[in-house]
C-alpha cells in the first residue's frame, strides 16, 4: 500500500538479507529485485578486479565511476566510510 502511495520512495524488500552473498546492500550497487529480494550484480564505485564482483563479474570495459561531490555530501561525524547528504 505504501508503495502504491508514495512511488517515488522506491520498493520495499520482502527480503533484506543478501543471503551470505554479500555483507550489505551498498551506495553504487546495482542490481534487481526479483521477489521481494534485491540480487546484486556489481558496484559502480568498485574497480572490476574486487572480490564482490567475483559473483557475477562487470560489464563490459568497466571503470569506477569517482564523484567529485564534496558539496553534496560529507563523511558522517565519526569519520567513517556512511556518507549523507548536506541536507
């Protein structure tokens, strides 16, 4: 019902859990939802040689894609590796 109301704030997984095939779902990860479960194929920020990629592999002559964004978004307060907007 939510999704039928607000469908810009995208889809809810029946089935977060990646099942042992990857830690977390991740910011660049691309991927499709098939039941209710999301199934990761790669990383746009992953250069093609990281492990995560040894699944499913990536396109095509791949390269990372680098924000150059340090106006949209900062490190959180701690100065892990979460990212979040100005906003």
């Amino acid at each position: 019902m939510l999704a039928i109301k607000y469908p810009d704030y995208g889809h809810a997984l029946w089935e977060p859990s990646p099942g042992g095939l990857y830690d977390a779902v991740e910011v660049g990860d691309v991927g499709f939802i098939r039941d209710g479960c999301f199934s990761r194929l790669f990383n746009v920020f992953l250069p093609g040689d990281h492990p995560s990629h040894q699944n499913f592999g990536v396109p095509e002559s791949h390269q990372p894609l680098r924000l150059n964004a340090p106006t949209f978004i900062h490190r959180s307060a701690d100065g892990t590796m979460d990212f979040c907007s100005r906003t």
